[in-house]
C-alpha cells in the first residue's frame, strides 16, 4: 500500500488554501485528490464578480479567484490528481480512490484534510408534492448548465429558496434571456446575502414572496405550472393563498448539506447543527490526523472565509504531521440562546493560541443585540451587533489571555443590548 | 401486418413480449412513453410477494403463487437481481390478531413456507418493530427485485429476438377488420402510424379500459387508478429492516409497507387512493402523511429527515376486484391483462405464461425459433474485485471515470447502458438502468454530467433531452445559441 504524508480530499478553495499552507510549512509529501477535471471545484461556476474583497482586496470572478491558486498549487509543485473521486475512508486513514488514470488505489495517510464542500439539498429532501417532470433543478445544477455547458435551461423559471445561489441564479436566469417569474421563501425572511437581494431580485424587479412555498408542481414529461402558497407561523400552507405560475422550470435553493459521507464512514463525529465534522480549535476531527475546512465543515457564505479556514486547516496538519497536536480537547464550546452554532466546538486549554476567533451563526434574524462570550458561566466580552442574520456568519476574537484558565466551558450566547453587564468592545 | 402487438411495455407487456419471441412470429411491442416501464412498473413496492394474501379462488391467488415460485428463475437467466429477504406481516390488536391467523391457515393451505412469531422471537430479527406489534406472520420467501429492471431485461431480449419495439407510440384507434385489428398509432413527433395485427394484447395498464373501449362497443369493466404514494430513505451503514414487514391487510388493500431495496435503501409505502386522473402521479401533502402515520403502527424509528425522494404510482385497480386476464368475450383477437395492480408485479409471469401458451397458443400455432438469443447481462462492475476493477480500468479508462459519487456509477457503466440493446435515450433511461441520480443528491451533481454523455453518445441536443420542445418557446428573439 503506498504511503502519503497529507492526502487533501477536494481540489476547491479550502483545500487548495490547505495545500499550499502546509507546503509553506515544509510539508514536501501532498497529495490533492480532485474530482473535477481541473481544481477550482465550485468556484468554476461562479462567473459573477464578489469574490476576493477580503483576501485580495478586490472583487473577482469565482474562476479568476481559483486561479490564483491553482497557480499557486501548480508554482509549488504540489501533487493533484484530477478526475479522481474517494470512495471510502477509515478511521486508520486508509483512502480507496478512483481516477481513469491510477483505477482503484489504496492510500495509507499519515493526516488528511477534508474539502469536500456541500452538496445542494435536493426536492426530495424538502418534499414537495406534485409530480416529476424534467425542468425541477438545483440552483448550482442550473448555475452550472448555464454557466459551463452553455445550456439555458428554462424560460419561464421560478425560484424556491432565497439562499444566495438562488439569488444569484435569478440574476444569472434573467441575463440570458429567461423570465423569472418570482421568488418564494419559507421564512419571514432572506436567506441570502443583503446586498444579493438588491443586486439580484430588486435591481431586476423580480418578486420575492416571503413565508411562502411551493406547494404543487405540474407537468408530465416538462414542468407546466406551479402552485405557491403563504405558510402559517408554523410553515404550514394557508388553505386559500395558492397562487399558480405558468413556469416551464422550478429551481431549488434551499439549504447546502456539507458532503459528510466519508467522514461518516472514517467514524468522525458530526455535529446536529453544522452536519459538519465536530472540530477543535486546530480544525482537526475526532479522528485523530484528520482535519476539516470549508463547506465541508461548515457552510459559509463568502468564499475568504473558507480560504483563511483552509490555511489553517493546511497549518493544523503541518503541525500534526512534524511536531504532533495535542490529542482529545476537553473544554466544549457552545451556542447558547439565540445561535445555532459555534465552531470549533472544542478547545484545548492547555495550547491555547494567541487569539481564538470563533465562528457562529443565529437562529433567527436579530436587531440591536450583543454577542457574548461566556467563561465556565461568567460573562467575559460582548460586542454590539445592530444587525445579525442567520445568512451571515459571524465571527468573534478572543485573546489569549481573556480565556486562559478556561475549565469547564465557553459559550456564546445572544443578549439583548439592555443587558449589557461588561465594558462593550464592539469591532 | 404483425401476428401480434402488444400494447403496453410494462412488465405484463415486456414478459408477454418476451415469452412471445421464442416462437416463429412478428411480434411489436407498443408504448405511449419513450422508454420501457414508465407507469405502475416504476413506481411499486418492489416486491415478490409470497401469495399468503389474495382471497380464495381468485386469479390474483392463483398467479400470484404460480409468478411468485417463477421468479427466482427468471431472474438467474436474465441477470437481474433477486434477494429473498423475507417478510413479517405484524398484527397489532386482538381483531389483527384473527386475520393473522385466516393467513397463516391460508398459506399453509397453498403449501407457502411460513410460521407464526411471538412478539419478543420477532424482535430478535426486527429490533424495530413498533411497540404495539403483538405476533408476526413469518414468510420467509417473499424476494425483493428492481422491477424496471427485470421490464428492460425482458425487452432487450424480446428486442434480440426480433421483437420490434416501438415506443413514443400512442394508440388513438383500434378497429376490427377481417383477420386482425387497425391500430392507428400517434407517434411522438405527431405522425400518424397504422399498424395491422392479427392479434392485440391490452396490457396498458391504468389505459387498459380505454384501449378495450377503442375495440369494442361497451367495455364490462372500468379501470380506476388508485395512487400510492411512498418515501424513500437514504441508504444507511446498518438498514432499518431486513425484510418486508406487512401490516395486517384490510379491506384497502395490503396496507402501508416498509421495505428494504435491492440497493439498500428503505421504501415506506404506498398509500391508497382512487383519483379519476389516469395521468396524475402527483404526490400530495394529505398522501404522504397519511403513509407516516400508518407506518408507525408497525415500525418505529423510521428517519424520515433522511428522506431523498417521495414518488407516486398508480395502480390499475379493476372494477370486478381481480385481474382480467382472458380474450375479449365480444372482441375476439383482443386478449387482455388488465386490473393488474398488486400483486400483479409477482403474478406477471404467471399472467403472460397463461396469455401466451394457454390462450394465444389455442389459437396460433406456437412454433419454437431454432435459435433464442439469450440476454448478456451489464458488467457487474460494482461486484469485480479492485484487481478486477483495475484491469478493467486499464482496458477502459471510462471505468474510472466516476460520474455518480453518492451511487458510485462511472462513465463506463453509463455507456454501457446506452448502447445495449433498448438503450437509455434519456436521463431517467439512464437512472433507471445504471442509478446515477438515485442517491442522496438526487442529481444535482451528475446529472450535466449524464447529459452530456448523452447528448454526445445519441446525438440529441440538451433541448431535446430536457423535453424543451413540448412547451417551452423554442428560441430567444436575437439569439442563436449552440447547445451541443
């Protein structure tokens, strides 16, 4: 069985960040197991600009910025193989890939990192009634028949779901000369991004119709029509409120699973929330040599946020692989009233970093409030927030030496701003 | 002029074809749909039941038990899948209780292995069953098979044989001429086809009355399609069950079921409900409810937030209660399968041995062919070991190239399935014969990929594959796109 050092699970922005990290901290022996024809992963479809404003400090198009670092994988002469898809890992790190130019291997990893990304979650997982006609896609399926294949595949399209690939396919739908016809939405609110909602639906006067559904889809072998209707406080149809839409294609944008079933197989703990892999600070999984970043861990909204946490990632390893990490973190870290989650959800008290930034989301769209951080029951910092949107992940710093001595727990919770029992040190 | 056209290309229709091309005639093989087994065969419980349940002296007793010992056989010879997983029927109440027992006595009467299990024996094999399971039948040869599958390997043979299939043909008239039938067919590019048969087989399914009506002056019986709907659950590393478990029927029929697939995932279902729309394969909200709550009475746990797909069927249920299978009383020439709903996926076999030797045989003399080209099965890629794979591989790069990742299928396998014999025309072609798309994405990953295989391997263009023609505004004013 061939031995690798750092085995890297997905070719896309977290784990081209993680390669080229731990390259730069000496680590010779990498291997990027990809499964497109080229790296870039989903980023290859995503011709819109936006991306970048962070880690470059200018907006770019989502190929534009892999390339930066397929660049960079290529200048380091990091190993890739393309076309290649994993099938199985165990808790050993043993890897079975396939690819037309290896067949079936078998690898023995000394660490790996997980970049899988998401996957997009499909009709069948949300249920909605009515029949099943060619013309129901993903976002990301349409996004990709548009974008790669040079394939429009409605004119009179529909959207369900306001995340942001939604969002932008509306846009994208529009520009190529479909009708979109509207835009509904489960909840009270957005689940995209802000400024998508302005560039995407209202620049385009495209209707968005919130805390509603679809309800019916009809058509033999295409898509004819769609029913919408309002939905109750508790995301019930309102018997009455159907609306139908002569639409020829229904696209999907209601929520992102991280792609976990590997992780599942390897025995690595997910978490209910994240459906991602449970991390400590250090982004590695319970299964020891293992590390997590990206989608794959959590789902992220911006693509520089996966980068820096692919750096880490690719840091973590390089670490693990020359000097060790410490093994089994103890102090749990959790999301109290108001989010959803918090990563990582572990931390190792005794090598504690410099700073600890922590990632979270909330449950519910919230104004005014403050992000708190609680040590082992007490509150030690809370920062003003005067908007927080579940479609916006939040993130918050803390230094070395505001949590050292951390025993049982830490905990980030939502306060309103009246109860502001410390000195506010909002960013 | 053909001896024989069989309308219909389910599994009634794909077995009478085939049992059909083992003799010396010209045999066609009709279906409105662009592929084989697009109606009740696609969508069912999938099971070989054991024959425990119809009421006595009925034809679904007698063909259910006849199609049930056959299958495993069939199955061998074509290379299709057949699992004896086996099967419980759970009784929750004292009333369950004595209908539990009528079945027991009635399988033991037609000689079907079967035993009656206490609650906690049960459990030893079922640690799911719901808490108010009290005894279980026990029928221990009830099979699990892909009934799509089996359809196609069926007309692939048939095809071999020289059966000539014609599909996206949609029969608007049948009239009776001196020796035979005009049927007058509509094709799915709007020409007009007359087709003449000496005989005709209405195996049409939820249509089988309107087919009869075309024919005749007054049909004796009325086909009512009465939809069930189902779930299905994702594959998991330790399944849920292991083999069918029946609820205690009633007088609607078998009940709502949990069955495990051949590949690994869980089927709740069907629900029961009689519609008037034979075309109506909608799921309704009130449908797949109702399969939730039923369910419960007899299994527990049932992770229904690792749903991927719910579907409908629509079975052709009959208006006399039991199947029809008999040459029309007052259209001679005209034999019909008709009312086949459950367990008429089991009695299949059965109904067309009986149609092909018994009833077409008394009136055409059935002489052997010389020769019978047997079906090759597909490569069993998934079952070679990884040297085998690798060989493969080496020979054929395409078999590395993994275009499913949640169902591992590759390129190669795809090919494969399009250019058998009856190949794959269209995605759901493709998905029914090799499974890409049936996994937890559902084909949100590989279902360009799949097109694209197909658009270059069929030369048909994405519009064409997407069905963008029927009503979808066919270009954009100022704009010529190349979609190849």
């Amino acid at each position: 069985m061939k031995k690798r050092d750092l085995v890297i699970i997905g070719g896309g922005s977290a784990g081209m960040a993680a390669a080229i990290a731990a390259r730069k901290k000496g680590i010779q022996d990498i291997l990027i197991l990809e499964r497109g024809s080229e790296t870039g992963g989903i980023l290859l479809q995503c011709i819109h600009n936006g991306f970048g404003l962070h880690t470059f400090g200018e907006e770019l198009s989502g190929p534009s910025y892999a390339e930066r670092f397929s660049d960079q994988i290529r200048d380091l002469g990091i190993e890739v193989e393309t076309d290649a898809l994993v099938l199985h890992m165990d808790s050993e790190r043993k890897i079975i890939y396939t690819s037309p130019r290896s067949g079936f291997v078998t690898l023995d990893a000394r660490c790996v990192v997980l970049a899988m990304g998401c996957r997009e979650r499909p009709r069948g997982a949300i249920g909605i009634p009515g029949t099943r006609p060619a013309g129901i896609w993903t976002a990301g399926a349409a996004q990709r028949y548009v974008n790669l294949d040079g394939f429009l595949p409605g004119r009179r399209v529909f959207i369900l779901g306001s995340g942001d690939i939604g969002l932008i396919m509306a846009r994208r739908m529009t520009l190529e000369g479909a009708q979109v016809l509207g835009v509904a939405e489960l909840m009270p609110y957005s689940n995209g991004l802000s400024r998508n909602l302005k560039q995407c639906l209202e620049d385009f006067h495209i209707p968005l119709y919130l805390s509603h559904t679809v309800t019916d889809i009809r058509g033999h072998h295409r898509v004819s029509s769609i029913t919408i209707s309002e939905v109750d406080d508790n995301r019930r149809p309102i018997a009455g409120t159907e609306k139908a839409f002569d639409v020829d294609t229904l696209l999907l944008s209601v929520g992102l699973l991280p792609e976990n079933t590997l992780s599942e197989e390897a025995g690595i703990e997910l978490h209910p929330r994240t459906r991602g892999p449970v991390v400590d600070q250090f982004l590695q999984t319970t299964v020891p040599g293992v590390f997590a970043c990206g989608n794959v861990l959590h789902v992220h909204d911006l693509v520089d946020f996966v980068t820096a946490e692919g750096y880490m990632a690719g840091e973590s390893a390089a670490h693990y692989l020359t000097a060790g990490l410490p093994q089994r973190a103890s102090v749990p870290v959790t999301a109290g009233e108001g989010l959803s989650y918090v990563l990582p959800q572990r931390i190792h008290p005794d090598a504690l970093p410099d700073t600890l930034t922590l990632s979270c989301r909330v449950l519910a769209p919230q104004r005014n409030v403050l992000l708190a951080v609680e040590k082992d029951g007490k509150l030690i910092k809370s920062v003003r927030r005067p908007v927080m949107l579940p479609a916006e992940m939040e993130k918050i710093t803390l230094k070395k030496t505001e949590i050292e001595g951390v025993r049982e727990s830490l905990r980030l919770r939502i306060l309103p701003q009246s109860v502001c029992a410390s000195p506010d040190t909002a960013k | 002029m053909y001896d024989i056209l069989i309308i219909g290309a389910g599994i009634c229709g794909t077995f009478i074809a085939r049992d059909l091309s083992r003799y010396e005639l010209k045999v066609a093989l009709l279906d409105r749909e662009d592929d084989i087994a697009c109606g009740a065969t696609m969508a069912n419980s999938a099971i070989v039941h054991s024959g425990h349940d119809p009421e006595p002296g009925t034809l679904k007793a007698r063909f259910n038990l006849e199609g049930s010992r056959m299958y495993e056989e069939i199955c061998r010879q074509l290379g299709t899948v057949f699992r004896r997983c086996g099967a419980f029927v759970a009784s929750a109440s004292d009333e369950e209780d004595a209908v539990l027992d009528q079945l027991f006595a009635r399988a033991q009467k037609r000689a079907i292995p079967s035993r009656i299990l206490s609650r906690s024996e049960a459990l030893q094999d079922e640690p799911h069953l719901a808490d108010g399971v009290r005894r279980v039948l026990d029928l221990p040869t009830t099979a699990i098979i892909t009934p799509w599958e089996i359809a196609i390997a069926l007309a692939e043979e048939a095809v071999l044989n020289q059966t000539e299939l014609l599909l996206s043909h949609t029969v608007t008239a049948i009239q009776k001429e001196q020796n035979g039938f005009l049927v007058t067919a509509q094709t799915g590019d709007g020409r007009q086809r007359m087709l003449r048969s000496r005989f005709v087989v209405d195996a049409a399914g939820v249509y089988a009355d309107r087919i009869y009506a075309m024919a005749a002056s007054d049909v004796p019986f009325a086909i009512t399609p009465k939809r069930g709907e189902y779930y299905v659950i994702d594959r998991e590393e330790h399944p849920l069950v292991s083999r069918v478990i029946y609820p205690v029927p009633s007088a609607k029929g078998k009940g709502v079921l949990a069955v495990p697939t051949i590949h690994g995932n869980l089927l709740i279902g069907p629900s029961s409900d009689p519609i008037e729309d034979k075309e109506d394969v909608g799921t309704t909200p009130w449908g797949l409810d109702y399969v939730q709550q039923q369910i419960s009475k007899t299994v527990r746990d049932i992770p229904f937030h690792k749903v991927i797909r719910s579907f409908a069927g629509l079975r052709p249920s009959g208006s006399t209660h039991d199947f029809i299978v008999e040459e029309a009383r007052d259209v001679p020439g005209l034999f019909l399968a008709a009312a086949i709903e459950s367990p008429g996926l089991t009695a299949a076999p059965a109904i067309s041995h009986y149609i092909t030797e018994e009833l077409i045989g008394s009136r055409i003399d059935l002489r052997p062919k010389k020769e019978y080209t047997k079906r090759q099965p597909p490569t069993p890629f998934h079952q070679l070991s990884p040297a085998q794979k690798n060989e493969w591989i080496r020979k054929n790069p395409v078999y590395g190239h993994m275009v499913c990742r949640c169902e591992h299928i590759t390129e190669g396998e795809i090919l494969e399935a399009i250019h058998r014999p009856v190949g794959a025309r269209t995605i759901k072609g493709v998905k029914k014969r090799c499974r890409p798309g049936m996994g937890r994405c559902q084909g949100g990953f590989c279902e360009p990929l799949v097109a694209e295989i197909l658009c270059r391997e069929t030369d048909v263009t994405m519009e064409e594959l997407f069905y963008m023609q029927d009503n979808v505004q066919k270009d954009i004013p100022g704009e010529r796109r190349d979609n190849r």
